[in-house]
C-alpha cells in the first residue's frame, strides 16, 4: 500500500480489482439486454454488433472479446432466460420443488407456473434462433441443436426426479415422461397459444399444468 496523498488514505489493490470487476459486470449486463431488443426487434440477420455496442455503450471490440459475435451473444442471452424472473435460478427452484413438493397435482402446479415465467422469457429467443437457422445460417444451425439437446436432457432429468418420487401414473418411462415436459416448454406451443391467440403467459401455466396432470398422473 503506498502513501496517502493529500492526507486521503491509499485505495487498495483490491478495491481497484473489485470496481473494475463490477464495471465489467455492469457492462455484460447492458450488452445482453441490447443484443436481445435489437435481435427481437430486428432479428439475426439484420442486427449488427457494431449496433449492440453502440446501444450498450461500449466497444465492438469488448463484445467480440466478451462473447465471440453474434453466435456467442445469441447463446447468452438464451441461458440467460432460462434463469427465470429473479432470485434463484429457475432450475435450481424446479429441483428444490421436485425434491420437496409433498402432492402430485400441486408439483405439476409448480411446473406451470415455471413455464409461465420462463417461457416469455426463452421462447421469443428460441423462435430467433429457429428462424435464423431455417434462414440457412450454419451457426445457429448448430446453436438449435444444442439448445434443443440441452432442453431434452434437462427434461429427462425432472422426469427422472419426479419418476423417482413414485408421483406418475405406472408404466410410464422416463422417456415417454421426458418427452412430456419436452413439448410442455415448446417454444412452438407457446408461439401458438400465447403470440398468436393471444393468451397471457398465466393463462398458458396453468393449462400446461393441466396437461401435464392429465397425461402424467394416475387417473382419479
């Protein structure tokens, strides 16, 4: 630590670290909420990351480095939806119920209102993908792929979870109950009800929980 100058005491090394790390955070931030209003608004093709700098307010340079280009800002700003709303992650929320849920119904309950707030959230940015790799481009293309790998091995693990909990009608496998929850977080279904007939992401929830409880619980 060096001297004080002007009888003000020294700021530390790791203060300096510390501002600069929140500045960067800050910074993220704001480069992952432009790049997701001027893709929706604009789509893949048309948004630039010189436009998403300038937005952000920072350089094109920073957010190659930050993410690679339009590909690696896409794939972000996805996983970036699948936190959900606030607080804790939506999946470690979703474990947490399914480990502690005590009645079936009330679980498929909690799914729904899971999809009411995630699915505005990740659907639009699955629907950008979806449309930019029908477009013919390779890198989302792939990006497709693996969010669509991804969400299927995610369902697989709540049906395994929740199949370990002996809630679900007999007989069922894991596969058929991943493929379930698979079409119950369906962006496609969501553009469907919700961007095209105009339900609210509530009203979808609970029809989706609904549908869940009808196709995965014993009868009665």
């Amino acid at each position: 630590m060096g001297p004080a100058v002007n009888g003000a005491p020294p700021r530390s090394r790791s203060y300096d670290a510390r501002r600069r790390q929140e500045a960067a955070g800050e910074a993220r931030k704001r480069v992952l909420a432009q790049s997701r209003a001027l893709f929706l608004a604009h789509g893949y093709g048309r948004t630039t990351i010189a436009a998403i700098a300038h937005a952000a307010g920072v350089s094109k340079e920073s957010v190659y480095k930050g993410f690679g280009g339009k590909p690696g800002l896409v794939r972000a700003i996805y996983e970036q939806s699948l936190l959900g709303a606030g607080g804790p992650p939506a999946e470690e929320r979703s474990d947490r119920a399914q480990a502690t849920v005590t009645e079936p119904r009330e679980l498929m309950e909690q799914f729904g209102r899971f999809i009411s707030e995630v699915s505005p959230l990740g659907s639009p940015v699955y629907l950008l993908i979806r449309d930019a790799a029908a477009s013919g481009d390779q890198d989302m293309a792939a990006l497709l792929r693996d969010v669509d790998d991804g969400r299927y091995q995610r369902m697989l693990h709540n049906a395994r979870q929740v199949l370990g909990r002996g809630f679900l009608r007999p007989g069922l496998t894991a596969e058929e109950v991943a493929d379930v929850f698979f079409m119950s977080t369906s962006a496609e279904l969501y553009e469907t009800l919700v961007l095209k007939r105009g339900w609210s992401a509530e009203h979808f929830g609970r029809f989706m929980a609904r549908t869940l409880a009808a196709n995965l619980l014993p009868e009665g």
